[in-house]
C-alpha cells in the first residue's frame, strides 16, 4: 500500500473563506449505478460516516482525498449529496449521519449553516454533525452556533486539521462537548502522522470519562492492532467500521467487531470513499449474529444520535 505522505486534502485546496454555497444538490448531478435491491431486506441501516460538500466543490474534494490516500483502492463516487442519497437508498441505507471537516477557523460557521441547511433539505434522512477548528477564537461561540442549528455533535479531523488530538486547543473541545452531552466523531490513527494515533485518544478517553468518543475507522486506521490493544476497555469509546474493510481480512473484522463488542459498533462508508455497495457486501460476508447485525447496521448509532 503506497500512500502519499506529502499531501494533505482540503487545507490547501479548498476554499478557506466562508462560501460553502447556497444549495447541496443539482439538478444534474451524477449517480454510479447500483443494483436496486437492499442487501439486508426488512433491516433499518444507517450509515454513520459521510462527509458532503456543495456540488460546486465536490469534484475538486475527491481529487483532493485520492492525492491524499494515493495508493488506494478506492471506489469513489463524485461526492454529491444526491449520489449519497439515491445510491444508499437504492441498496437499503436509510439514515446518514453527515459532516465536513474546516481547515481553517473562518470555514466553521459557514460549513456548519451547509450541514444544518442539508439535513432540513432531506426530508428526515440525515442527520448532521457541526465541524469545529482548534484555532478558533472562541469556541464556545463555535459550539452554541452548531447546537442552535440543530446539529447533534461534532466531527474532527486531526489528520486533515494538523493539530494533535491530545493538545491543549483540542482537549477545550472535547471538555465542552461533554459538558453539552455531544458526541464527537473522530478520525484516529494514521501511520503516517502522529496527530490521532492511540496514545494521544487513551489520554482524551481518561481525562474525559462522560464524553462519549466516537473512534473512526475501528479506532485507528492503518493502525488496528494497537487501537485494539489500547481504547476498548474505556467504555465511553464507541468506534465505526470505515475504511477497514479494503485492508482488514475478514477474521480480522469479525475479532475487530468482537473485541469492541457489536453494541459499540456503526457501520460506516467514509462517503466519498467507497461504495456503500461494496462496504455492505464485505459486511454481509462476514456471517455475524442477527444481534450483532442489528446493532452494527441500526442499534449502536440509532441509540446514539436518537434516530
């Protein structure tokens, strides 16, 4: 596996300044074809890891994201909001926990006004987590403005952002997300970099007990087997399956999932990652209990973000 250790998506190439747009959805956008048909019949799911950007930028956001995981085997779709939508549908996803991430303070506001515009636009189907910076001037304005719009938690990047998820900044946000009973999601691990590897989380997870962790990506991507040595015993730390199942066996996954425990456990594509086609198929193989796939593909976030 090849990564491109220099680049780094969404700083540089985004816009920086506040215009996340008016509208998420155009009338033209483009859908990959998916065979209409559920993969888990008469079974809710949600995914709970999708980012989404305006049409005018969503182009220029997965050339972003492919420079910066260069290398991988991805199956991207044009990250539109509509694509997300229709393809999740047409295979059975019925609830979206959606973000963005800013790469700079000026962006948070502006991105949030997007999340919160997005999630009344689709009729009940999404629901939405602010972004929050940890250069911002006040993040207590930050945090009450994305409350007020009706966002139910945060999501962080550190990787993207550039800032160590343990650092003082960021140890600010966590404090007043679990004062504010919000949960954060947050991208962790990256052999690359040392901003959200499992040292720094275990040091968030004990100085935060009731602030309820969300580790993308089981906890560490690229990183599995130390996060797995390292976060499941704090109980507050709840974890998503994305982007894991390109690299991870399948015995891998089902001892992943075990260790954790299905109920601590959502399902998730990383959109615009990869296909919720394939992410559902992988799943589907792995032969779990009906339990186990209740509470992946529904329960764990359904509890979590009160679908």
């Amino acid at each position: 596996m090849q990564i491109n250790k220099d680049s780094h998506i969404l700083a540089e190439e985004l816009p920086a300044g506040g215009d996340y747009g008016t509208g998420a959805v155009a009338d033209n956008a483009d859908s990959a074809f998916f065979p209409e048909q559920p993969f888990f019949p008469g079974r809710p799911v949600a995914d709970s890891h999708c980012h989404i950007y305006p049409d005018r930028i969503s182009g220029k956001a997965v050339q972003a994201i492919d420079r910066f995981y260069d290398g991988l085997p991805t199956s991207h779709s044009d990250g539109t909001v509509r694509t997300l939508f229709e393809n999740g549908k047409a295979i059975g996803i019925s609830h979206f926990i959606v973000h963005s991430v800013a790469t700079a303070p000026e962006q948070v506001s502006s991105i949030n006004h997007f999340i919160a515009r997005t999630v009344q636009e689709a009729g009940g189907a999404f629901t939405g987590l602010g972004t929050m910076h940890p250069e911002t001037d006040d993040p207590v304005r930050d945090i009450d403005e994305l409350r007020s719009l009706g966002l139910c938690g945060v999501k962080l990047h550190p990787d993207i952002q550039r800032f160590r998820a343990d650092s003082r900044e960021a140890m600010r946000i966590f404090e007043l997300c679990e004062d504010r009973g919000l949960p954060v999601l947050v991208h962790t691990g990256d052999f690359r970099y040392d901003y959200s590897n499992p040292d720094r989380i275990v040091r968030i997870l004990r100085s935060f007990p009731k602030l309820t962790f969300i580790g993308a990506h089981f906890g560490g991507w690229s990183v599995w087997d130390e996060a797995g040595r390292k976060l499941p015993d704090f109980e507050n730390f709840k974890v998503d399956t994305s982007s894991s199942f390109y690299w991870l066996k399948m015995d891998e996954a089902r001892s992943m999932i075990r260790l954790y425990g299905s109920e601590r456990v959502m399902f998730g594509t990383d959109y615009p990652l990869w296909t919720p086609e394939n992410e559902l198929r992988y799943i589907k193989k792995l032969d779990l209990t009906e339990k186990e796939y209740d509470n992946i593909l529904w329960l764990t976030c359904s509890r979590l973000f009160h679908l």
